[in-house]
C-alpha cells in the first residue's frame, strides 16, 4: 500500500538547521499531493496514530494547508510579522561556526514561496523587525534580502523608528529596552496597515513553524468569516515537539495562577496562548494596536482579551510546531524574567479591558511578585494540592486558593 510506503520512508527527527531535512519535507509533502490514491482525510488519520513519523505528520500539515488555500478563489494580501532580538545566530546558515543557525529568513522565503505556488490570489509581504537587538539582527536581515531574489518581499523594520515617532502610540516607550517583541510587532502591524494588508499573520523569527502551513489559518478567516484565528498547539491533532524540561516542576503553579488571572480567555477553551502562529483581520487589528496595554511579551493575551472583550469570532487551528530552543530568547533573558513579564501584562490587560478575572489572585501577584527573582523562588517546588493535578484542573480555585497560593510564595519566598 502506497501509504505504508511513505510513513516506511519518512523520518523521524526533523532539525530546524538542515537544509536537508526541509528539503527532504517538501519531497514527502509533494509526493502525498501528487497521489489521489490517498484522501486527505486518510493521512490525517495515520498522524493520530503514537508511531507515526514526525516529518509525515509535518507533511501532513502541509498538505492539509495546500488544500485550504487551493479552494480560496479571492485575492489575499497577508503581512507576516516578526520580531528579532538576538536572532544573529538563528539568521545565517548552520556551520562549524554557527551550530545553531537556521537561515531562518531565507527558509521563510522559501517556505511562502512554495506556499503560493497553489494559489495565484496569494500575495505576501514578511515584516521582520528589529527590537532593538544589541547583535543588529535588522542589519543582518537586510543584507540577506538584498541578496536573495525573493528580498523585495521583505521589508525590515527597526523599532527606535516607531519610538522616535512622536506621532507613534510606540512613543510610550522610552528606550528600545521596554520592548520585548510585543513594541516591535506592533510597528510590523502598522506597516502592515499602512501598506494595505488584508490580514495580518504573527510568527517567530526561528523555523519552528512552518510557514507553509499558513493555508490553516487563511480557511476559517476567508471561508468563516472568522475575524482572529489562534494557532493551537494543545489540540490533539497538533504535533508539538517542545523541550517542557526546560521549567522546573513549580510551573504548575505559575500556570495555575496565570489561568486564575486570564479565566476569560481560559474558559473560552483558549489553551495555548502564546503560540506564534496567530492570524488578525486588519479591520480588527487596527483597533487592537490603537491603545495596546503592554509592549512586552505578554502583548498575546492583551490582543485576545481585546478580541473577547469586542465580542470578537475567533477560530483555533491545530498546526505543527518544533520548539527552537537553543537561541531562545526566553533562555537568554531568562525564563522567569519572561513569565514575570507574561504574568504582571496579563493581570495589566485583563484590568483595562474590565473582563472577569479572579481579583484576589491578580492581588497576591500585586502584593508577592516584584521581580524574576520571586519566581525563581517558585519554580523549583510544587505544592501538595497541585501535585496531582491534570493541565486541565489547573485555574480552579478549588484546587489551590488565592490565600493558599500567597501562603505558598511566602514560605517559598523564605527559604
């Protein structure tokens, strides 16, 4: 059976550094479309399946979003928005020298570009912005565009721009350093605006998504009418390959109370929001980034809750995501310095846009965590009453209360 061929065939591991391996990706994607023998609804079925290789899940994604796209008969112009900030290693080519690079902007050219092969309505335009990275990422991506004969496609931004604008909401900020990727997706935005886009798709500036699967999001978005679609890498149908080993065992507890705090996007059934693979209707962007609460990495969470709280349709879409963790920014900052950052815009945002939230969690953050420091204190000890707990109880406060969880930092807090 052809089928048990290609699952024979494919592979197991797929690395982000390998021209190979997304080479080797396309093969296996273009075979699977070029056979009518096999229905999409037939591979997705094997991709369910614990055994099945990680490159025909990949594929399998790919192929699913070829065929989205194909069935969009109007014109598209999508902006693809990115921030950098260290991404100096991730942006040149693998070497002896650069064991961790990616090409990432080359392979997202690459990738669009095989993308819109399918449908001649697709127009794109990559905005990648510098966030004011001390290793002149923006620089470094300029002379990559120039160079490659899909560069005219890519317009690079540099973040003090926006700030230096006194006409620019961007002016809030006094330095570049107050910007953690959220200052700089906003200016990726307004251009986007500004150059006449019909929807806007955030991502990373690493390869862990895959650009080609952009078709998932376009379908519930044209098809819909669907204002935000949220990539959603908890559904079960997506394939997520993540270094969880990075935190230590006292994240259940950070979850918990950021699911406390953020109940409102939570009880949407909204999981997984920080994934880089979000798509915004103009129309609606336009008003998001008008008067956003944070420019820091919790801009996600603001943009949703802004959504939910206009009453907004969303959609979520299963995707395919390999965590790029070696050049992560989270790693070289520091990771309790981003989840103080994620915590504090969340409880920021969920105040501004006045939609319910628990109040006395948002209070024991206000009252115990003042720096990256206090949560390190905490991510390296559970408490008995999450010990046990599933993903999916995490947020009640039946579980752990607001006062349990105060009396748990303290005693933390005083080791």
């Amino acid at each position: 059976m052809m089928l048990d061929t290609f699952l024979s065939q494919a592979k197991t591991q797929f690395d982000l550094t390998e021209a190979s391996d997304q080479q080797s990706l396309y093969a296996l994607t273009e075979a699977l479309l070029g056979t009518d023998d096999i229905s999409l609804e037939e591979i997705k079925t094997c991709t369910r399946q614990a055994d099945t290789p990680l490159e025909f899940k990949i594929a399998a994604k790919l192929a699913e979003s070829h065929q989205a796209l194909a069935a969009i008969k109007q014109p598209m112009k999508i902006g693809i928005v990115f921030a950098m900030w260290g991404e100096h290693h991730r942006l040149y080519p693998k070497s002896d020298d650069n064991p961790h690079g990616e090409d990432a902007l080359r392979v997202k050219l690459e990738q669009l570009a095989w993308l819109s092969r399918y449908n001649p309505h697709l127009s794109w335009t990559i905005y990648a912005v510098d966030d004011g990275c001390p290793h002149h990422s923006g620089d470094i991506a300029k002379k990559i565009a120039a160079e490659h004969p899909l560069g005219q496609a890519v317009k690079v931004l540099f973040l003090k721009d926006g700030i230096n604008d006194e006409n620019n909401i961007l002016g809030r900020l006094n330095s570049v350093d107050e910007s953690r990727k959220g200052g700089s997706v906003i200016l990726g935005a307004q251009q986007a605006l500004a150059d006449g886009m019909d929807a806007l798709m955030y991502t990373d500036a690493d390869n862990s998504v895959h650009l080609g699967q952009i078709g998932l999001l376009l379908a519930p978005w044209q098809q819909n009418q669907q204002a935000v679609v949220l990539g959603n890498r908890k559904h079960p149908d997506a394939v997520l390959v993540k270094q969880e080993a990075r935190w230590g065992i006292g994240i259940k507890l950070l979850r918990h109370m950021q699911r406390m705090i953020g109940k409102t996007i939570f009880e949407q059934g909204i999981h997984d929001t920080q994934a880089a693979f979000k798509l915004y209707d103009c129309k609606i962007l336009a008003e998001i980034i008008q008067d956003p609460t944070v420019f820091d990495f919790s801009f996600d969470t603001d943009w949703i809750l802004a959504i939910l709280a206009k009453k907004q349709q969303f959609a979520q879409v299963p995707f395919a995501f390999i965590d790029s963790a070696a050049e992560s920014a989270s790693i070289t900052q520091g990771p309790m310095s981003t989840w103080e950052t994620l915590l504090k815009g969340l409880v920021a945002a969920v105040r501004k846009h006045g939609v319910e939230h628990h109040m006395e969690m948002a209070n024991v953050l206000d009252d115990e965590i003042h720096n990256a420091a206090d949560l390190d204190a905490l991510i390296n000890h559970l408490p008995a009453q999450l010990a046990n707990a599933e993903d999916k109880d995490l947020g009640n406060p039946d579980l752990m209360s607001a006062a349990e969880v105060q009396t748990w930092i303290q005693a933390c807090k005083c080791k």
